[in-house]
C-alpha cells in the first residue's frame, strides 16, 4: 500500500508536464463520434458514465489500482473525521486526510478532480446529443434527468470537498461549473452559491424528466429528490430539506431496515428496502486487497490493508447501548485469549460496512442514499426550526428499528442537551463511515475533537501525549471550522493549465 510521497522534485517534474497531461480532455469519457441518439445507445453512454464511479481508470499515463471515485471519495471525507483513526504512518496520501498535511500535488485529489470532471463533461455530452434529436418520449427523459442528476452529484461532492461549508461562507471560492461542452477551459471557479444553485436546478431538472426508474443502481426521481433533501439541509433551507426529505419517505418504496435485516444491508445494497440509489459492483469488480474501498478498513488477516479503525471517539459515542445493531458494523479483532488486539498502542476495530457482498471481504455496492438519512435530514431541519417533536420521533423511528425500542426519547430532550445535539449525535452513529461526519461538523460551525490517540498526530509518538489530561499544543488534535485545511487545495494540475483558478489559502 506504499505509494510515493510527493517532493518538491515530484511537483516541479508535475509542472513541466501538466500541460501535455491536460491536453487528454475528460470529454473522452463518451465520444461525440461514437455516441448514437438511439435509445440503447444513449444508454449504453450513460451506463459509461456511471461506470466511472468505481473503475480505475489511466491517468496520467497510467492505471493505479488506487485510483477509483468512490475509494477517493471515502477516503477524502471519513478519514479526515473522527470516526476512523489512523493506525500507522503510510506513504499512500490518504495520510493527508488524517494529518491535514495536504498539498496540491497530492494523487488522490488530483485523481478525483479528474474524474469527476471526466463523469460531468460525459454526462453533458450525451445531454448535448439528446438536446440535439429534439427527443422527449419517457425513456430519452429518463436517461436525461440521470444525467442532469450525476452533474449535480458530481459538482456537489467537489464544493464539499475543495469548497468551504454554505453556512459558513456562500460567497468564497467553490469549484469550475461545468454545465455544457462549450464552457472555455481557462474558466474560473464559481461561488459557492453559485454552485449550489446549478445543484439544485440540475437536481431539480432531474426529478421532473425522470419517470421510469431502472432500478436503484440507478438515479431516479426519489434519488434526485434525495440530493436535494441533503443539499438544502447544508444550505440551511430548513423548509425545502423538510419538504424533500418528506417527498422520499412518502413514496412508498423504501422501508426502514428492522434490526434482524439492518446488519445485512450494506452487503445487500441492491436490494436493500432502503437503499434509494447506489453504485452497483459484482464479483468482476472485486478488487480485492488492491483498489477496494474496504481494503483500508478492513481484514480478515489476509483479505487486505487493515490499516485504519474506528475510532475511540465513535465507540464512546456508541458505547451506552451495546445491543445497537450497528455495532455490527464495528468489528473488533481478538487474539487467542479473547483480547482486543493492539496495533501502535491502538484498539483494533475494523469497519465492515463495505464488505460481504456475495461473502467476499474487500465487495460491497456502496449506497449514496438511504431512508434514514432522510428521517435525519428531516429531523435537523425540524430541530433547527424549533418543532423538538416532530425531530425526536423522526430519530426514534431510527432508534426503534436498530434494536433500541426500550430507550426511544418519546419527545422529551435528555437534560443539558438540545434536540440538534441529539439528531447530530444519531446521525453520526446511523451513518458512520458512510462520508457524512465532517461536514456535518464544519457545516454547523462546530470543531472536530480528535482527543484520542492515533497517527492523526502527525509526527507525535503515544508516548508523546497524555490524554488523561487536557491536552493542548498538539498539532490536529481538535480542528476548528474556520480552519483553511476542513477543505483540500485546489489540484496542481488544474491550477497550472488553468490561470483563472485560484487556489485554496
């Protein structure tokens, strides 16, 4: 899992050659040349499209069994949070995410701005081909509005990532829109603001052409309204998040799991009763210890790295209500006598929320979104609206399907806490490692307490710190909101074929 650190040599050699590397347009995702406006042929572009979720694809020369979106994306978002602890020193710059030491030439980030833009100038093609045929029966609008709806998924994730939070300042920079073929490459990036407002009008779009779900590997118009519910709710529209969220639980289609069948679901994606939209993967795309999303998080002595846990911080949250089921997902290694296993003076708990799927441990199709995000979204916007009721019986409707019957909160808030407390606290235990934690944090303008031991605390030792004291001075140990590395530097690549971009402070 050693990949090269990059040096000051490594970022010269990256200038010299970053224009021959831009001069390989993302538009070759789907060729205007080849793309047909033939209903199978539409769709064979767009499963393209998706497919560049998860496939590892050449760039810059060359294919990295590393470089996948959703491997990125994962590790981008939750290893920056405190849900997962670092149990070593690695040259692999998922690092960075752990000790915010990032920098514009690090390769997971310069992966993932690529391909994401790769997907976004993909789906603006074949959006340019039907606009062109004049088409407008029920299955061309279907396959339309997943296209506006992976251009707003697209350019959401990019804000989050290398844009500050909505709420905590809507008119810095975001990222580069690109919502048509002839945006000129030398373009600047747009507000934060303004990027939300192309999300939420592409989302939009999306719900009203798409009518003729193809499954839930699929966008639809229950996932377009999905995103809006999250999107609105990180915009702080209290009202339109309600509204949505509300939209997706009264479809009908998706049912909360029970506590016998929520340990299952994560292995079961594709048919899970709450899964609204995911990436699919079968046995062929297995990557096993190399590429995998679980791969980090994840071993079973030889299936992979196994070199991050959840963290103390999480456990502790979770730690009042051993029968929860989504201890399930926490999986502790033991030795011979039944001990905790220590690595670097670290409990050992591996993660298994993206494994198991067809009993493999490195397989999983990951869920994007699911119903109780939107009983959660729902009942932050229900909190922050003052209506304490309705928010306390949207998260007893979690609490009661994951084997917490006994202690649901039946209206009243817990003493010296405030019902936002509560919803934020359910939603960090209901949706762990699924790339939520940080920016519900950054989002709410609170700090990220890391105040337990692990390699986030760069170049420290354990010996170092003494966390059964107040710990002050360490670098990364708690990270406030308004700290410049809550988001990551704009690529190098980007910033030298691009003037108009400037870069993240």
């Amino acid at each position: 899992m050693k990949k090269k650190i990059f040096t000051f040599i490594t970022l010269m050699v990256v200038a010299a050659s970053s224009c021959k590397n831009l001069d390989v347009s993302p538009s070759d995702a789907i060729s205007t040349n080849t793309l047909v406006t033939t209903t199978s042929g539409l769709t064979n572009a767009l499963n393209g499209a998706y497919a560049l979720l998860k496939d590892h694809i050449e760039f810059n020369g060359t294919v990295d069994a590393n470089n996948m979106y959703l491997r990125q994306f994962y590790h981008l978002s939750d290893f920056a949070s405190d849900d997962i602890v670092c149990g070593q020193v690695t040259t692999d710059p998922l690092f960075y995410s752990f000790s915010l030491g990032h920098s514009p030439a690090q390769a997971n980030t310069r992966y993932y701005w690529y391909i994401s833009y790769k997907i976004i100038t993909g789906v603006n093609t074949v959006i340019a081909a039907v606009e062109k045929s004049g088409k407008t029966d029920a299955a061309t609008n279907q396959l339309l509005g997943e296209c506006y709806f992976l251009r707003a998924f697209c350019h959401f994730n990019l804000v989050r990532l290398f844009g500050k939070p909505y709420s905590v300042d809507p008119n810095s920079a975001g990222v580069v829109l690109r919502t048509n073929l002839t945006d000129p490459a030398k373009k600047a990036r747009s507000t934060v603001s303004e990027v939300y407002a192309s999300v939420i009008a592409d989302a939009e779009k999306a719900a009203g052409l798409m009518t003729e779900p193809r499954g839930v590997q699929y966008a639809s118009q229950a996932a377009a309204w999905a995103l809006l519910a999250r999107v609105n709710i990180y915009k702080e529209n209290n009202a339109k998040a309600i509204e949505y969220a509300t939209k997706v639980i009264n479809t009908g289609k998706y049912t909360l799991t029970t506590a016998d069948t929520y340990p299952a679901l994560f292995a079961n994606a594709t048919t899970g009763s709450e899964t609204i939209f995911c990436v699919a993967f079968t046995q062929i795309d297995d990557y096993g210890k190399f590429g995998s999303i679980a791969s980090m998080i994840y071993s079973d002595g030889n299936s992979g790295w196994g070199e991050e846990y959840a963290s103390s911080s999480l456990r502790s949250a979770m730690s009042a209500h051993p029968e929860d089921v989504r201890w399930s997902y926490i999986v502790p290694s033991k030795d011979a006598n039944g001990a905790i296993v220590k690595r670097n003076g670290i409990e050992v708990y591996y993660i298994s929320k993206f494994s198991f799927q067809g009993g493999l441990p490195n397989l999983s199709s990951p869920i994007m979104f699911r119903l109780a995000e939107m009983y959660l979204i729902r009942a932050e916007a229900e909190a922050k609206t003052g209506n304490n009721t309705a928010a306390l019986d949207d998260v007893d409707m979690i609490r009661k399907n994951r084997g917490l019957e006994g202690f649901l909160y039946k209206k009243v808030v817990p003493a010296n806490t405030t019902a936002l407390d509560v919803v934020l606290l359910e939603k960090r235990i209901e949706m762990a490692f699924e790339g939520h934690r940080t920016y519900d944090v950054f989002r709410n303008k609170k700090t990220l307490n890391k105040a337990y031991w692990g390699y986030h605390l760069a170049g420290l030792k354990e010996t170092d710190v003494d966390l059964s004291k107040t710990p002050t001075g360490y670098p990364n140990l708690t990270v406030p909101y308004t700290s410049p590395r809550t988001i990551y530097y704009i690529p190098i690549d980007e910033v030298l074929s691009n003037p108009a971009v400037t870069q993240n402070p």
